[in-house]
C-alpha cells in the first residue's frame, strides 16, 4: 500500500530527466487519474490548495526577484508568466509628429526605436487612451490633438548636431573623435525633455518624480554636422500583447526545481568522477570514515546539462529529477515597476481575470437556469 | 604576437657544421612537418593584390594601356582614292579621365553622377594625328575621335587609388568590387566569357565518329577554324571557304611540297605514320594530281561562291586557293620569307596529321575538350578591344568616304579642306555604348553575334553584384541536352567554385572563378622565344619533319606554335621555371611537360587560369612561419613572397606537372612540388559564406549559393544615395556568429544580409509543415528581419518639336477645381507638382503631377500668325501624372531633379517602405534551407528555456532535416551556440572550421548540453516538455520574395478589349485561369453547369443573333443576309468565339451555325 502511494506521488510531482528525454513530464489534473491504482479519486478541495500554495522569495534586488512558487500546478504558474509578460500595462510612445528629421535613420524606423524606450512613469496613474473610430479615422481626426494629461505623456526629442569648430573642415570618415569634434554626435534616451500636460505638472513637481526616459544612455540615432532631429512624441498606456515595448519584463520565466537523488551510493573514484563531470559544481564528496561518498551539494545550481548521466556507469546511478509543483520563479523586471510590485500587480491581473470569468459562468449557468 | 615569436624555435641556420647531422638524422626526417598557423592569411594578401574582380579590371588595363595602342597602329594609315597626296595617320592614342561639357563648362565626371543623372561614365578617346592638307604635312596632338565607357576601378577611373575618405565624399562604397560599366546610369557587368582556346590543336571525333584535328586560328585580322579529317582511312582538309573536303596531299602540293616524299617526311617515317597516310598519297596520285599548279587549280574549283562580294575583281580559281591557303587557312602560322613561304604551315599541317594518326591507333589521345586547359576565358578588356577594333575602322571608312568626297570636288574648296574637320565622334561613342547598353557583341568581320555579353549588375545584396562579377558565362546552347560541359571536371579543382552555379537549363554552363583563380592577360612572346633558344633550344626553322619528332628530344611549342626542341627536356623545364621564379619571365607564363606527346608547352596567352600555390622544395614548405608572421605585421606582401619564390602561379596545364599535396600530412619527400594555400580555396566567394560545407549534401550549397543573391541586406555603405529602381535593405543586419574566412576576406561582415535568429528546432503548432518557419511576434516588435523596400519612379518632362513641352502643377488645374473629391490624391504634392519628401503614398495618390500637352486644331494656325505669342496659351493640357500604386501606403525618400544630355528635365522621386515580416514572407538559413513564414506567434505562446528564460525568434521544423542532410546548420547551430556562451565569433570555414567536438566541450563548460539540446517549457500549457529540443543561433538570411508583391485576388476587373476575357496576370488585375487540366477535371467529375458557368458566364458572354436559315450572324431580330428577320434566334456564346466567327468571315470562310431546339 505504501509503495503504490510512493508510486502515485512520484507520478504526480517528479518529472525525471534521462538521457532520451523527459520522464513523467505530464501533469496528471484529473482527479480520477490514478483511480486505478488508489482505488479512490484524489481529494480536491480550494482548503488544501490554500495550504499547500506558497510563495517563498529566494532573492530580491532592484532588478529581479527568485522565488518558489509550492504547490501549484502548471496552468497557475504559467498564467502568472503570461500575464506578467503580456497583460501588465506601461507607458510606452506610441504616436510621433516628426517635424524634422535630416538623420540617415528613415523616418519610420527612427520612430520605431523610440517606441522601443522604456519610459519611467507609472501606469497605474493612467488611463488608456480611447482609439479613434472609423469614423473619426475617415474624417482626418489628427489622435495626438485628443492627448490629455490623464491618458498622455508627452515628450520633445530636438536635437541638431553642429560642428565644435565651425571653421573646421567637414570630416567624413571620423568614428573616433566624434564627441569631441561636434555637438550632439548621438542622440541618446537623454534627450528626450516631458512636457507637461495638462495638471501633470504638479502631479510631478520635482525633477527626480518627473517622467523620463528609464535609461539614458539608450542611443537613438547617430548624427553628424547639419543633421537635425525634432519630433514630438505621445506616450500611451499599453500592455505586451500589443506590442512587445510594453511589456514590463525583460524576461519572466520559471524552471521546475531539480531534486537529485542517487539510486546507490556512488564511492571512490566514481564519486570524484561524477564531481568532475559537472560543470556547474552541484554534487560534493563526503568523507564518512575514509569513503568518499558522492553527495548533491546544491540541487538548485543543476542546469540539466545531462553531463552527469553521459557516462552509461551513472546513467541508471544519478536520479536527475525535478518537482513538477514546485517552480522557481525569475522575474525581471525591464523598470516601471519594482519587480515584487510586478509580481503582485500579476497576481491582481489574475484575480481580476478570474473573477471576470466566474461572474460569466454564474451568468451563464443562470440564464441557462432561467431557459430551463 | 611577440611572444608567440619568442617561442619559436630558431630557424636552422645553413652552413652551421651540425648541417650534415641534421640532415641524416633519421628520428628527424620521420618527425611529422610541423603546421604553418595561419597559413590562409596568404589569401586576403593575394587579394588585395589580385582582387576578386581583379581580373575585369587588369583585362581592362591592358586594354586601355596596350591593346589599343595595337589596334591604333594595325590601322593607323587612311589614303584617299580621290587623292593619292593624301594620307592620315594615327600616330598615338590616348584616354582621359572621365570628363563631361554642359554648358561650355567641362567638369569631372564621377559615377555617382552617372548613375543618378543617367549618363554614361565615359572618357574621351584622344589621338594623334598626321596628316597633309594641300601640300603640307599637319600633326595634330589630342583630337578627340568618340568618347569610351570606363570601367570603374580602371586606371583610368577617378576612383582608382582613391582614398577612403575621397570615395565617402564622392558617395562610392569603399567595398564595391567595381569593374562593371555605367550607361546612361545603368550598372553593366561584361560577363566572363567562356571559349575555346585559340591557336591550339585539338583531336577529337567529330558528329560522324571521325577522328579530327581541329584548330581554330585567331590574329588581329581573321579568325577561321581548320579542320583536318581522316575519313575512310585518308586525310582530308576542311575549311569553310572550301565546298568540298580538299584530300590532304593535294593541299600539301598546293602549298608548295614537291614529291611524296617530302609530304612523308613531314609527318613522320615511322611506320605508324608511312601507313596511315598511304591511302592519302595514293588518293592524290589517282587525282593525278603532280604539280602546284595542278593542286592549286584542283583546290580553285572547290572554293565556295560567295556572292555578297558584287563585281570581284575576277581572280582566276588558283588565285583564289592560293589566297586561302596564304591568308585563311591556319591564319595564326606566319608565312616564311624563304623559298617555301608555307613551310611553317604544311609543318603544322604534318603535326596535326600526326596527332590524328596516334588518336586512331590509340583512342586514349583524343583530347578532352572539357578540359579546361583546353578553355579560355574572355574578359571585358578583349571584347571591348574588339568591339573598338572594328568600330575604329568603321570609324575610318566613314572618314575616308568623306575625305575623298570632298577631295573629289575641285577648286578652293578642296585646296582648303582640313580632314579634321569630317572627324564624327558618335560612331565609337555610340557604337560602344550601344553594345555595352544592349550586350549585343555584332562584329561582322569575324561573323560574330553574341547576345546577353553584358548584364545589369544586381545590387539586391553585396553577395549578389560579387557573384556577378565571379561570373563565367560559356557559349555552348543552353537547350542542348549535353552532360559534358556541364559536368564539374577535375582540372575545375582550384579555379573553379564546385558550388556555385544555377540551377535549370543553365546549370553547369554558368560557373563562378574559386577565390585566388586569376585571369591572365597576354604576354609579349619574342622575349620568351629568345629565352628558349638562350636555354639550348634549337630553332624549328632549321630541323625538318624527321628531326622534329625525333624520340631523341622534345618538341616545343610557344602559344601553340612548334618553335624548337630540346634534348634536355627535364632541365629545360626546370631552368625555365627557374627563370619564372626568378623574375625574367613574367609569372603567369606557364610551361609544362607532356610526356605523352613528347612536347613542352609554352603558354604566355592571355585568358588562361592560374592561382598560386606554395612552393616545396625536398618534401618542405619553402615558406616559414616567420614570412607569415612578416605578413601579419605588414612587413611582406605578397609579391615579395612571389620574388623570393615561396609561391609560384600555376595554370591548369602546369599543374599536371605539378604533384600538389593538400595540406602538411601529405607532404611526400620525393614528387611532392606545390602545396594548397588553404583547401577553402577551391570555393567562390558566393559559396564560401557557406559555415561548415563540408558536412552538407552538395546540391544544398548550390542551393544557398543562388539563394545568398537573393537575401536582403546591406548593398554598400552608399546605399541611402544609390537610385536603383529597386533597393531591398535591412534595418538590422548583423554579422554572422558562425563565419568563415572567406566571409571575413570577401567583406561581409562589413555588409551583411541576415540576421543571428535564436532558432528551436522543434514541431510546432501545425503551420510549420513543409518548411514553414514559425516566427516569434516579440521579436518582430523588436526589429526581427525588418526591411526597406526603397523604389524609384520617374518621369521626364519632355519639350515637342512644336515648342510646347510637358509641364507639373501643383495639386490640380484651376478648370478641375471644383471636383472636389479628386482633391485627396493630391494631398501630397508641393508647390512645384512633386511629392514632398517624408509624404505618405497610399494607393492612387500622385506624387508627380504632369500635364502633356495636347494641339487644339485651331491653335496651329495662330503659332503660325503670332509667332512671338506664349505657347501655353495654345494648347490644351491633358495630365498625365504619376500616381502610386500599391496595397500599402509607401514615403517619399527623395526627390532628385536633374537633367540628362538628352532630356532637359528629369524626375526621380524614391519611395521608401517598412516591411516587418508577414505570413508568406520568405526566409532561408545559409545551407538551402527556405521556408515561408507560416505562423506568427506571441512571445507568450513560445516555448523558453528551463535555463535563462530563453526564447526562439524563430521556429524550424526538425523535418527539413533527415532528406536534406545538411548537417552544417547543425554545427553552425551548436557553433553559434558556443560563440554566443564565449562571447567570440566561431569559424566554419570549409575543411578547417572550429570542430564541433570543442564546440561542445564550451557548451558543456558553460552547463548547457555537449549536444546543443536544451530543456524547454511550453509556453501554451505550462509543462516541461518531454523532449529535449536542440536550440540555438543560426543565421538566418530574409530573402526578397514576400507576399505583399505577390498576393492578388480578384472579383471583378478589367478584360482585353480584343477577346472581352479577364486581363492575365497581377500586374494587371487578371483574374485566375481555370486552365485545361482544372477543366479536365471539372468534365471528369460531371460538374458541365459549373464549366460553363467558370468558361462563358464569369467569363465572355455576349449575345449573338444568329439566322436559323442561312447561319450567319445577324443583328437584333435581322438577318442582313436574308434580309428577314423571320428565324432570327438569341445565342449566348463566350465572345471569343464571335469573334472567331467573324475574323473567318472577313477571311472568306464561311462558317455556318445550325440551330436547333433542346
């Protein structure tokens, strides 16, 4: 009876890897999965989630937070990546009047990196910004007259290059002493100056709560003596599905926490071996009275390599397995947020969403109610 | 670098006492010889010293340097019939820099104005000129005769030897290969031309299986082939002015060969020869033929009439053979001065006679004419020089006509005539621009036509105008069904690239030059003579037929001329290549030995391959590491390595003498002689941006070599100044992480054409079947594979004859004004009626608004009484704009107004579109693998990696892979990979790239999978996926067919007006044929309502009144015929088929229909 339950729950939270693939990868939802073997279905019920899911944070910095996500399944982490990538809205430029642009970079594609600049202001102070109707569209409506300052940031970009000296010859072929020969040889994420609109000026009165560009040493264009670039650029707020500058991650992603085990003891020159074999240092020596022992030293630090299991002496040896519900979480943030603020901005996404549905289905099922 | 020379062993020292230890030592001698590193430096070094289109531009040097001068002075002299006082004489030539007048100004012409003002980058051709005018004697120094294309690049052209920062201000790419042509602002490229070689015997079958020795004669003035045949065991001369195969005795006594004899002895008196030509001496005997005269007359009747010549001056039919056989025949053999002027030719004769005879007694020596020591290749410079030969004397015939018109006349006039005065320039200037323009090579004096010699040089990428210039074209029929020229030869090995040629009718035909081949240019060949008979060899002129082919000593032949023997062949060779290396012969003049025919060949003729190889001397390199080292440094080029004879040029017949190992392990002590710079050599510089070729199936580098040439990219650090009519660019091209050296050498990473895509090779969705690509939609928001299509319209404003001209308005006339709605499409026009720059185009919107004028009746009558009045006033103007066309909108790049020498008003405008990859666009990696975009996919939806988060751009179906077998993607792929982790570029160069077992040791170093196979996670479900899929960098090359240019629909639209059927064709707005095959099927399956309905209906249904008593067709109701319209009945039939009817009608057939009921 025991080993069926070790059985059932080895099925149901370890993936093993072997050498031709993955084992055991699948996620077994159904309750009645393992009806055969148990004889009962598997409980289910929302207390036991509660009390198994949670969140244990394993690094936090400016940049990225690590944590585990316990007790979850698949469909659950993976919605939480996918709204962190897709659905958490910034603020990104996405209307342009180009006024002038004498630069070698095409209109278009000079308005297309600047959309790409991360902007530092926060969405959540924003609304989105209505689109125009057909109607509107076929009128001639210009969308950037329609900007207010609750749904809108705006920003000037005018920057001319000149030479230092202007009684210096026009060099052509200088790569090196571009800074140093004319003004604004680049034009950088820098220049990018807020306009307030509307009430936004005293919504950010100071310079360090003021709206700008979130890096910037980003490069633009390029620009030499004569070239000029002026254009006025609208900020909407927007979410990654869209389009990827929105997006407010540089990368979400999440990996199934490995859990190495060794089928038998692996001693002597074996041991040394195997800790050789890995390049990433995940198993250690034990020394139990003068045997050297082969011990996993840091589970978590296994890139799934496979070097380990290469050798056919350790392929039936080293147990290269992974918790199917246990999900080591890196979210890294692009910064408009914080990256924990991302995580639980997720997390509202998700319940919004899910309260969403369930008002459909209780809609739903109570017309269909009605009908009957 | 300096330490590594420290580690250096020092080099032997000579003449150290431990020399002869040294070379006894026998653990020495076995030692294995050690590597020279960085050998394949010797390659960019030969490049920049020979170039990859080098050999265009040598070709063309010469030709303006010394081939002209040659042409100039063959033709140097006019007389007058009209005056024989008179004479002109062309005593120099010379050609300037590209100049152009306008406006009595005279400035300097550089290609980029050429190309944007449609003119022609030429230079005025300049002569010297002697002549008599009354009774004196002019010079007159620098009269222009026409004005020559100039190759750019040429010696002659601004940008030879000009500075980087020179060639930025004048708007060139500093990596354009050059060597191409601009007429009237088109980009031409003569292509390599292909050919036999000249002057030279071949034995070969001919369609009948007779065995034949053909030679094809070449000077200055004629070009003729000579034929020699042995049908039914006798010898017979064929020649094209001959109606009538000559027997080969009779020719023999024709030129001047008294007895039996002698025409024995010429040939050879072993009996092998005695007996293979009895039949012919006894065959000249039954003619009864003894006497010269007697031949001669023989040889008279069998000339062809050629009737073109009109009233010839009536030679008698033994003048006329004898004028063959002097001029015609065998044309390249010089006559002697001596008693027997054609001795020199019956000996040829007797040789070839020869080499028939052992062709027929052994079949092994017939002659491969595939062979391609047997090939010459024809450059720019020898059909230029040709085509000028030949429009030169045209030039003078034209001249001498006038000049003798007008010395014909009497009085002052002609005592004052100044001949300068009749010199026209236009016949060379257009002459030569024509055929450069059109690529049609007439010459009528060597009955040459070629057409397709020159093409516009494609600019859709760098890679493609290279290939252009790498190009051979040969001349064989391209539907002929023959495998022998087409076929890769052996002695292809090193000139020419394996890889890179087209595939279909032309395949094989066309070839691409290997990247060090080098064509020669032609050679002087008196001093080379004069060094043979300074090595020993005694003068052919001395020996007759027997002491010739002596077994004694060899025979030597000069360019294919019998010039000597030499007893001492094996030294003769070594002392002449001796002499090569040292300098005193010019180091493309090949020599080598035949031991079959018993011959040493002399080859200094222009047009032959040659490449360099490394010179080894007693199973050594003779270059060290420390010349390599010099190199690197700067220290050594090339030439000097060539000087201190570390190198050595050999053409395709050298190196059957040579025993040429391919790297240092083969490398034997005793026969060895050259060895490969570098095996990656063999392969053009189109096949070479191939990573690891070596592991593909061949077909798949043919097929990345014609796909390479269509990838967008970068075209040349000028491409936002170049105003081709169309331009495809990436926005983000990147170097490739996997390169090769080649890709280094041919400077690709400097103007790439792709892009490094994060590629999984794994199943996906089910819209990556048949190689579709699944790309991923971040990553297209990001800038993935983003493209400019960059296209110039034109329109020029003309002047008529009748003093009005065209004129651009802006928007709209003032008579048109109130149509309101017209208004939009003029939105985008200024003041002037152009576009503005930056504008947006959508479809219809008129970017150049041009009204022509049309002549009202009346208004000719009032030019003609106010002749003073303003001529706008006269004439009705009727527009003609341009507008835009296309689905999506484009912008105004730039607008450029100019003029041309025959235009006066010229506008280009240069529209600009973004292109971000769509479903159906085209993309291939760089080992002939293309796919179209089948799937556009979230990023969110994408697989990424357990690892790092990683995520493709770009998914590849693992199915391309078992058929293809191009197993170099995957190393470039697991490559890519470990480059990325070690933050280098790897190398697959072909045959010595990175080796991708240390590619997967830095893999495993940086803890991914030794065999590129990462754990990924499903982006759609959450889970791990049960399989390992193998990811990755691979470059990955957009290439320019996308659907945006090819999609096309249709409900409704045009129809001819002939046939009243749907237009054909999307330019057109056709609509879709259901061709024989669909309407097979449609009366297969029964479906006669739908066939009818898709046939006439949708199609060309007209109404038809036709007369049920006579059958014709009639009008409504009415019979014209009948004059009734009592049995007139409506028929519905498509209205081709009317047409048909009435077209017989008016031919007088007469075509009845009978009508019945259903």
């Amino acid at each position: 009876m025991e080993s069926k339950a070790k059985f059932v729950e080895d099925r149901k939270k370890r993936a093993v890897v072997k050498t031709h693939g993955i084992d055991n990868a699948a996620t077994f939802e159904h309750p009645a999965s393992f009806q055969a073997t148990t004889g009962r279905p598997d409980k289910t019920s929302l207390k036991d989630f509660i009390d198994e899911c949670d969140i244990e944070i394993l690094s936090l910095n400016d940049e990225e937070i690590v944590f585990d996500l316990v007790g979850a399944e698949p469909p659950l982490a993976n919605a939480l990546r996918r709204i962190l990538i897709a659905e958490i809205p910034t603020m990104a430029i996405e209307k342009v009047n180009m006024w002038q642009n004498t630069s070698i970079i095409p209109d278009e594609n000079l308005a297309h990196r600047i959309g790409l600049v991360p902007i530092k202001a926060d969405p959540r102070e924003f609304e989105e910004h209505t689109a125009l109707t057909q109607a509107e569209v076929e009128e001639g409506v210009d969308d950037t007259t329609r900007y207010t300052g609750d749904d809108c940031l705006k920003f000037k970009l005018h920057v001319r290059c000149t030479k230092k000296d202007p009684n210096a010859p026009m060099v052509i072929n200088n790569t090196f002493d571009e800074e140093r020969l004319y003004n604004n040889p680049n034009v950088y994420a820098s220049h990018l100056t807020w306009e307030p609109l509307g009430n936004q000026r005293t919504k950010y009165p100071t310079p360090e709560s003021e709206p700008k560009a979130l890096y910037p040493d980003i490069l633009i264009a390029k620009l030499r003596p004569g070239q000029e670039i002026e254009m006025e650029l609208f900020c909407e707020k927007g979410t990654g599905k869209t389009h990827a500058k929105w997006s407010p991650v540089s990368t979400a992603y999440y990996r199934l926490v490995p859990d190495i085990r060794f089928k038998r003891e692996i001693v002597g020159e074996d041991a040394k071996e195997l800790k050789r074999l890995c390049p990433v240092g995940v198993f250690d020596i034990e020394d139990i009275g003068g045997i050297k022992k082969a011990v996993v030293g840091d589970a978590r630090k296994c890139t799934t390599c496979r070097e380990c299991i290469r050798p056919a002496k350790f392929a039936d040896v080293v147990d290269l397995g992974k918790w199917k519900d246990r999900f080591e979480f890196h979210v890294e943030t692009v910064g408009h947020y914080r990256p924990e603020e991302l995580v639980v901005e997720a997390l509202k996404k998700l319940k919004e969403k899910t309260v969403h549905w369930l008002e459909v289905i209780q809609q739903e099922s109570a017309s269909g109610a009605e009908e009957k | 670098m300096s330490s590594s020379r420290k580690e250096m062993p020092p080099p032997p020292q000579e003449g150290d006492g431990n020399d002869f230890h040294e070379l006894y030592n026998e653990a020495k001698l076995s030692q294995p010889i050690k590597k020279i590193e960085e050998k394949w430096k010797l390659v960019p070094a030969f490049l920049r010293l020979r170039g990859l289109v080098k050999q265009h531009i040598d070709s063309f040097n010469h030709f303006l340097n010394v081939d002209i001068k040659q042409v100039i002075k063959a033709n140097e002299l006019i007389t007058s019939e009209a005056d024989p006082k008179f004479y002109m004489k062309f005593t120099y030539i010379s050609i300037e820099k590209p100049k152009i007048e306008e406006d009595c100004e005279s400035h300097q012409l550089y290609p980029n104005e050429c190309r944007i003002r449609d003119l022609t980058y030429a230079a005025t051709i300049t002569v010297d000129l002697e002549y008599t005018k009354g009774d004196r004697i002019y010079i007159k120094k620098g009269v222009s005769i026409g004005r020559m294309p100039m190759m750019l690049g040429a010696s002659n052209c601004w940008l030879n030897n000009m500075s980087n920062d020179m060639l930025a201000r004048n708007k060139e790419c500093p990596y354009d290969p050059r060597g191409y042509f601009i007429i009237k602002g088109v980009e031409k490229v003569l292509l390599i031309q292909e050919q036999m070689s000249k002057n030279r015997i071949i034995i070969e079958q001919d369609p009948k299986k007779n065995f034949c020795a053909q030679v094809t004669s070449s000077t200055y003035t004629t070009k003729s082939r000579t034929t020699i045949v042995h049908k039914n065991e006798k010898f017979y001369l064929k020649h094209n002015t001959l109606a009538e195969d000559i027997p080969i005795v009779v020719a023999f006594k024709a030129m001047g060969m008294q007895c039996d004899q002698e025409v024995a002895q010429i040939i050879g008196t072993e009996p092998m020869y005695l007996e293979g030509l009895a039949l012919s001496l006894q065959e000249c005997s039954q003619l009864n033929i003894l006497t010269q005269s007697q031949a001669l007359e023989y040889m008279g009747s069998k000339v062809k009439t050629v009737k073109a010549f009109g009233p010839s001056k009536s030679k008698t039919p033994s003048d006329e053979a004898r004028d063959i056989l002097r001029n015609v025949v065998l044309a390249h053999i010089p006559l002697s001065k001596h008693h027997m002027p054609y001795f020199q030719k019956c000996r040829y004769m007797g040789l070839m006679i020869r080499r028939v005879i052992e062709a027929v007694n052994d079949p092994t020596k017939l002659d491969d004419k595939d062979y391609y020591g047997n090939k010459r290749l024809e450059l720019a410079g020898q059909l230029i020089s040709l085509l000028f030969e030949d429009l030169f004397k045209r030039f003078q015939f034209d001249l001498q006509k006038q000049i003798d018109s007008a010395l014909s006349r009497t009085g002052a006039r002609r005592d004052n005539f100044d001949a300068i005065t009749c010199i026209r320039q236009d016949t060379i200037t257009s002459g030569l621009e024509m055929a450069i323009a059109s690529g049609n090579w007439v010459l009528k004096r060597f009955k040459m036509e070629r057409i397709g010699v020159t093409q516009p040089l494609s600019r859709l990428s760098y890679i493609a105008a290279i290939g252009m210039m790498t190009r051979i074209n040969s001349q064989f029929e391209k539907t002929r069904k023959i495998s022998g020229p087409r076929a890769l030869q052996p002695s292809h090995w090193g000139i020419l690239c394996p890889a890179d040629t087209p595939e279909g009718e032309s395949c094989g035909l066309v070839k691409n030059l290997a990247l060090t081949t080098h064509v020669t240019t032609d050679c002087p060949e008196a001093p080379l003579h004069r060094i043979c008979i300074d090595l020993g060899m005694e003068d052919a002129a001395l020996l007759g037929g027997d002491e010739l082919y002596s077994k004694e000593h060899v025979l030597i032949f000069l360019n294919g001329q019998p010039i000597g023997v030499h007893k001492q062949p094996q030294k003769f060779v070594r002392n002449f290549r001796f002499l090569r290396k040292r300098g005193r012969i010019q180091e493309f003049v090949s020599i080598y030995l035949n031991d079959q025919q018993n011959c040493i060949y002399i080859a200094s003729d222009g047009g032959r391959l040659v490449r360099p190889l490394l010179v080894v001397e007693k199973g050594k390199l003779k270059l060290q590491q420390r010349d390599i080292e010099d190199l690197s440094l700067g220290l050594k080029d090339f030439n000097d390595f060539l000087k201190e004879g570390l190198i050595e040029y050999l053409d395709v017949n050298e190196e059957n003498n040579a025993l040429i190992a391919l790297n240092e392990e083969l490398l034997s002590r005793e026969h060895t002689t050259h060895m490969e710079i570098d095996p990656f050599t063999i392969l053009g510089c189109v096949a070479g941006l191939i990573p690891y070729p070596h592991h593909n199936q061949s077909p798949r580098n043919t097929y990345q070599c014609a796909m390479g040439k269509q990838a967008i990219g970068t075209c040349g650090y000028n491409q936002l100044n170049r105003v081709d009519t169309l331009l495809y660019l990436m926005v983000y091209p990147q170097k490739p992480l996997v390169k090769t050296r080649t890709i280094e050498i041919n400077n690709f990473e400097k103007l790439p054409a792709g892009q490094n895509a994060s590629v999984a090779i794994m199943s996906y969705s089910g819209y990556d079947i048949e190689d579709a690509v699944i790309l991923n939609r971040s990553s297209l928001d990001r800038g993935f594979a983003r493209a400019l299509y960059v296209r110039r319209y034109q329109a020029d404003i003309k002047r008529y004859s009748n003093g009005s001209a065209d004129v651009i308005m802006p928007a709209t006339l003032p008579k048109e004004k109130h149509r309101q709605g017209m208004f939009k499409k003029f939105h985008a026009l200024d003041q002037s009626g152009v576009a503005r720059v930056g504008e947006a185009l959508n479809s219809g919107d008129i970017f150049i608004n041009k009204y022509a004028p049309v002549q009202l009746a009346d208004a000719a009558n009032q030019t003609l009484s106010k002749p003073n009045h303003q001529p706008s006033d006269n004439f009705e103007y009727k527009p003609r704009p341009e507008a835009y066309k296309g689905a999506n909108p484009a912008y105004v790049d730039r607008v450029i107004m100019t003029s041309t020498q025959e235009d006066p008003f010229l506008i280009k405008v240069i529209t600009r579109q973004t292109r971000v990859p769509e479903i159906g666009d085209k993309f291939s990696s760089r080992h002939g693998q293309k796919g179209v975009v089948g799937l556009i996919v979230p990023q969110e939806d994408m697989p990424f990696s357990e690892r790092n988060g990683w995520c493709p751009d770009l998914v590849m179906n693992p199915h391309g892979f078992p058929s293809r077998m191009t197993v170099g993607k995957m190393i470039e792929l697991i490559s890519g990979k470990a480059g990325v982790l070690t933050g280098a570029c790897k190398y697959g160069t072909a045959f010595s790239g990175d080796p991708v077992e240390e590619m997967g040791k830095l893999l495993v170093k940086n803890g991914y999978s030794y065999d590129g196979k990462d754990v990924l996670m499903s982006g759609i479900s959450g889970e791990i996926l049960p399989c390992f899929v193998f990811s990755g960098p691979i470059y990955y090359q957009r290439l320019k067919h996308m659907v945006q240019d090819k999609m096309h629909s249709r409900a409704r639209g045009p129809k001819s007006t002939l046939t009243r059927q749907p237009t054909e064709g999307r330019s057109r707005d056709g609509g879709l044929r259901l061709g024989e095959m669909e309407r097979d099927c449609l009366i297969g399956y029964g479906a006669a309502n739908l066939l009818l309905e898709r046939l006439m209906i949708s199609s060309d249904q007209f109404v038809v009144w036709v007369c049920g008593k006579c059958g014709f067709i009639g009008y409504e109701g009415m019979c014209s015929y009948c004059k009734s319209g009592e049995q007139v009945c409506s028929v519905k039939m498509p209205y081709a088929c009317k047409l048909l009817l009435q077209e017989l009608q008016s031919m007088n057939i007469r075509t009845q229909i009978k009508l019945a009921d259903v």
